[in-house]
C-alpha cells in the first residue's frame, strides 16, 4: 500500500519531475536532458535492458519515437525513501498511425540527486485502493 501523495513536500523534485514529462512529451531532448545527471541510468522500457548517460538516452527515445508514439502524463508522486519518488504515471502509447496501443497508470521511481535526475526505473504500482489521480 502506498503512502498518501504528498507533493507539497518535495516541491523541487515534483517541479524537476514535471519538468521532464513535459520536455518528453514535446520530444525536446536537450530540455528533458538538462534534468538529468549526465551518468544518468534510464530503463529501455520498450526495449529492455537500461542505458547510461546522455547520448544513449538520446538515441534511445530517438529509436523510439521512430517507432511509437508514447506520451506520459504523472498523476500522483509518493515519497521514497533516500532521495527517490515513485510517480504514478498515465501512459498512452500509440503506432505511428495513432493506433492506441497502451493506455495504462504505470510507475516510475526516480533517483535524484542534486538537483538532477540520476536513475529512473519502471515498476508495477502497487494497490492503490481510491485514491483519486489528479
């Protein structure tokens, strides 16, 4: 079960965060770059496996893009322990022609450091029972 979301209380990591997302879903690499640690870890979720560091991420969302379409929408952050936050995450991923393929919450749990993402990871969310996503 997760602890009530709480985003007045890492309001630097949320703004980071959103910041992210929103240069994501813009297809803005340098700016979703610019949030991250330069040996940042970031899972291949479509793929599988993770790269490291900014030129790989760079060619991974490339390879991507190239071959779907995946907008991500965060809901709800839930503290972590030591620096991490676990984001509830709406995902829709398309083909290139706009076929739904995926329309699903996801997690992601972030690692940050200084300011900066260092890791991110994709998991399952647990049991959320009613909490309302905003």
């Amino acid at each position: 079960m997760l602890p009530s979301p709480v985003p007045n209380q890492h309001p630097t990591k949320i703004s980071l965060l959103r910041a992210a997302y929103a240069a994501f879903n813009a297809r803005n690499i340098d700016a979703a770059l610019a949030t991250m640690s330069p040996d940042v870890e970031w899972p291949k979720a479509f793929k599988g496996g993770f790269v490291r560091g900014h030129e790989a991420v760079r060619a991974y969302w490339t390879e991507q893009w190239s071959e779907i379409d995946p907008r991500v929408e965060p809901t709800l952050f839930y503290p972590k322990d030591a620096g991490k936050l676990l984001v509830d995450v709406h995902q829709v991923v398309r083909d290139l022609s706009g076929t739904i393929l995926a329309d699903e919450h996801v997690g992601h749990i972030f690692t940050i450091e200084r300011d900066l993402i260092h890791a991110m990871e994709v998991c399952a969310l647990p049991n959320t029972g009613s909490i309302a996503r905003t």
